[in-house]
C-alpha cells in the first residue's frame, strides 16, 4: 500500500449526519511542496487544479495546490 508522498497532505473535515456515531471523514488529496510544513489540524484557504489520479488502485480526485494561506 503506497503512503502519502512528503508534498502530499489530506485537506479533510469530519462529516456526520445525525449522530457522532456516523462520524466519516470527507476530503482531497492534496499535492505542494510545502505539505510537510503543515502541521497537523492547520486550516487551510487552497487555490489549484483538481485532477483525477490513480492512488493504491482506486481513482481519486486530488488538488494540485498553486497557492494557499493558513486560515485562523
């Protein structure tokens, strides 16, 4: 199973729906040079190009990162 690179980083919240039972994550995989600089639960405003790629066999949407800002 491949692992996420060192410039990829998962953009994700949780999602539930009725109860914290439900609990999923929702999100992107995201790709910049900076993605190891990002610390854990960091909020992020990112501008890119979405992209269909093929990760550990499944097709995914992923967010070639142009810019971003750390939101407070």
């Amino acid at each position: 199973m491949r692992m996420l690179a060192k410039n990829q980083l998962v953009l994700s919240r949780f999602l539930f729906k009725h109860f914290i039972a439900d609990a999923s994550i929702i999100g992107f995989l995201a790709q910049f040079d900076d993605a190891v600089k990002i610390e854990q639960d960091t909020w992020l405003k990112a501008t890119g190009i979405i992209k269909v790629i093929t990760f550990n066999g499944i097709e995914l949407l992923m967010i070639e990162v142009l810019k971003y800002v750390k939101v407070d």
